[in-house]
DNA sequence: TATTGTTATACTCTATAACTATA
DNA sequence: TATAGTTATAGAGTATAACAATA
C-alpha cells in the first residue's frame, strides 16, 4: 500500500505544509524557504554565506542565489568581512529583523493550524521521532 | 531554533531516505519514485493513466513521462482501453512484476535500516501521526 | 463540448565546473 | 595552492496551455 511508505507520506505532508505555510508568509512577501534562510542568519553573529549554507543543508552556489533574493527585497546586506575579506558577512536589515519576527509569528500558528489533527503532545512526539531519524 | 521547525526536519528526513532507498534500488535500474508507480500499476486492476496519476498525486503531464521511462525500460506496456479509446491502461510486463516484487523487498528493507533508531511501535506511531496530519 | 493523452514550454530547486579575488 | 563567492550550465521535478483523437 502507497500511503504506509515514508517517502510518500513525508512528500506530500511536506507539499501540504508549504502550502499552507506558504500562503501566510505571502502578505509578508516571503517564501518559507526565505523564512528559514532569515532564521539562520538571523542569530546573534552575522555568518558568511557558507557558515549560512551549512546550517540550511544547501550547496554554496545554491546560497547565492538565496541571498540575492533576500538583498533584492532589502532584508539583508551583503558585507565584506575585515578579517577575511574574501567572505561576505550577512546582516539583516531593520525590515529584515521585523520580517524575521513577524514571519516566525504567522508561520509558527499556521504549522500549528497544519497540525490541529494532533494535540500538542502527539506533536512533540512526531516532532522528536524525525529529530532522532535525522541524527542517524 | 531550526530543527525545531517541522518543513526543515520533513525535507531533510526526505532527503536521506530518498538517497538510501535509491542505492539499493540502483542495482535494479529503477528509482524510489519509479518503483512508486510501478506500485500503483501493480494493482490487481490495469489503470488508466489519470487515475494512476491521482493515486500518486502527480499531473497528467508528468505520468505521461514517467510512463516513457517505465515503457523504456520494458516495465510497463500501454494498451489503449477497448471501452474508451482516449485511455491507456497501463499493464506491468512480466519483467515489470519482478522488479516490483524485488524492488519492495529491498526498498522495505532500507527504510527499516533508515529507522534503525526506531523501534517498531515508534516507526508504527511515527506513519500513523504522519497519516492523520495528511488527512487533515 | 468534454476528456485522455501528448507536446512544448517554463519555472523551481539543486548541483557541477570553471572563473575571480583574496588568502 | 586553497578558499569564498560567483557565473554559466544542466538536470530533476513540476505545472500550464494548446493540440489530436475520441467520447
């Protein structure tokens, strides 16, 4: 049977979610994709791009391009670091900040509406069971 | 934090499981996704293109390329309906049959290993959480 | 008119290889 | 030589629009 297979029930979860997700974040003019990269570089040290895609799980060119899209919406500036000046130093702008706050607010109420078949202990649980598949 | 965030563990968990599934489908000449069809086909009823196309959630257009490659590699025949001439039903060949049987075993065989973390009620509990999220 | 399969086309996500500027 | 970022390019996977054959 199709649907007792992870790999289909983890895709099409996973296309459910981002759309639901997606369709809050679109007032904000972000995908949930942009969210994540702004979570990350968001910390309290700025990171260079690759620090940035290590910590997404993607390819530096694939980064690039990540960050071109947020500079282009002018939630992020590039900077070249003093002590290394072959690295670009992500900051997020003040709208950057403000999109990362409120895109965190809508994005996590609509992933808790996504899961309103679950109460909140069932989603710790599935929360914690991918969590442990993923650390091998 | 980012792990916490139930898109980034679904994508990367999918990720993984995609790459260890497909080593040991390799072999065969097939992909996860290939087998997935093959799955669907494999019913005791032939389909018609469309309604394997729903079943796996994917576009007319895009099972008309998934049946390409199938009916390339001489896993699947089409043969047009007799009572609706618009229609391919879509039939396994013999050799289709066999990579089906042996890619399932294989296939069930990875994804216990993949959740080598888990033990059988967490694996039973982790598709059953899964299953109720993806039927709202 | 409507539907099945098809083609052409395009868009997203991803990665590889080659380039540049720095180290 | 080696590394950070970039560019060009290509490969999956997906979808929309238009078409042919059939209903």
């Amino acid at each position: 049977m199709l649907h007792d297979r992870l790999g289909y029930l983890l895709k099409h979860v996973q296309l459910s979610l981002t759309e639901q997700t997606g369709a809050v974040l679109a007032p904000l003019d972000v995908t949930g994709r942009e969210l994540a990269v702004l979570t990350v570089l968001g910390g309290p040290e700025a990171l260079a791009q690759q620090q940035a895609a290590a910590k997404l799980g993607v390819d530096r060119t694939t980064m690039v391009d990540l960050v071109d899209a947020l500079q282009g919406k002018q939630l992020v500036e590039r900077r070249p670091d003093p002590a290394d000046r072959r690295r670009n130093l992500v900051h997020l702008t003040e709208r950057g900040r403000q999109v990362l706050v409120e895109g965190s607010r809508v994005h996590a109420r609509a992933e808790r509406e996504f899961l309103a078949a679950l109460d909140e202990d069932e989603i710790r649980q599935l929360k914690s069971l991918l969590q442990r598949v993923l650390k091998e």
